[in-house]
C-alpha cells in the first residue's frame, strides 16, 4: 500500500513544473524577454548623458531619481543599427542588483509580462548572436503559441562589455 502511494506521489510530482515569468519587450520586430526577477523597472526617462570613448553598444548614462544607470542599446548588441530618433514605445529597463552595478537596457518597444512552463525554454549552446561574440548573451528560446521569444542572459551583458 505504501510503495502504491509512494509511486502515485512521484508522478504527480514528475508532472509539476516551474512557472518561469518573463518581461517581454521588441527590438525590430522580434520578441525578447529577460527574467522578471531580474527587472527593477522600466523607465520612460530617455535623456542620456552620452560616455565618449566607450563601447558602441553604451547608449550613455540616465539618472533615474537621484541613481546613475548605464545603458546598453539592445538594437547594437545583437547587430542591428542604433535607433537615431526614439518614440513614445521606447524605454529603458534597469536590472536589480543582484544583475550587476545599475545598469540597464534600451528597447523598442515593452510587450507584456510572459508566463511560461519551464518545459517550453530550450537552453542555448550558440554562443554567437549578431556582431556580439564576446559572450553567450542569448540563454535560450520559447515557444510561445504563434512566435518565438528569445531569452536575454542581462549578466553577460555588464561582465562581458565593460
């Protein structure tokens, strides 16, 4: 009777996944979304103070409250153009903390928060994404029903750029 019970148990258990959520957000016309454990906020407040000499994929400070963040431009980390003039769909998104320094990323335009089972995210193993090479700023994929939304690693994008 217990080993039934025991058995019954595990499969139930087998059957469980984890819930991942995910804030999803444009660039061009593709679907990317980053854990939303790892988003502060999204920001409108697109007044950067431009960092000469650095990396073209730093779109330049914003401060945000009285706190400094450094920006990266999503469009030029994964090898599109910058975006000359930004719209009212543009933000920012900063990451908390734990991420990194404050930092955060520009982005054409924020979708919805996604909810996913974790059986639909395949991992990634390329580690070239674009003209980005440097790190494996891609973790992996989701099907969602009618697209595909790609998962941003935001830790690879401080360590590996700066």
């Amino acid at each position: 009777m217990k080993s039934e019970i025991i058995k019954r148990t595990k499969k139930s258990i087998a059957h469980l996944s984890k819930e991942l959520q995910f804030c999803a957000f444009k660039i061009k016309d593709q679907l990317f979304g980053v854990n939303i454990l790892s988003v502060k906020e999204i920001n409108e407040n697109l007044d950067f103070t431009k960092i000469h000499h650095t990396p073209k994929e730093i779109r330049g400070y914003v401060n945000v409250r009285g706190n400094i963040y450094l920006i990266f431009d999503m469009r030029v980390l994964l090898g599109h153009k910058a975006k000359k003039e930004l719209n009212e769909d543009t933000k920012i998104l900063l990451f908390n903390d734990h991420i990194g320094e404050s930092f955060g990323i520009l982005v054409d335009k924020i979708q919805d928060i996604v909810s996913i089972d974790e059986k639909q995210l395949e991992m990634n193993i390329e580690k070239n994404v674009g003209e980005f090479q440097k790190g494996n700023i891609i973790a992996g994929t989701c099907k969602l029903k009618n697209k595909l939304m790609t998962i941003i690693n935001p830790k690879v994008i401080l360590n590996e750029i700066i």
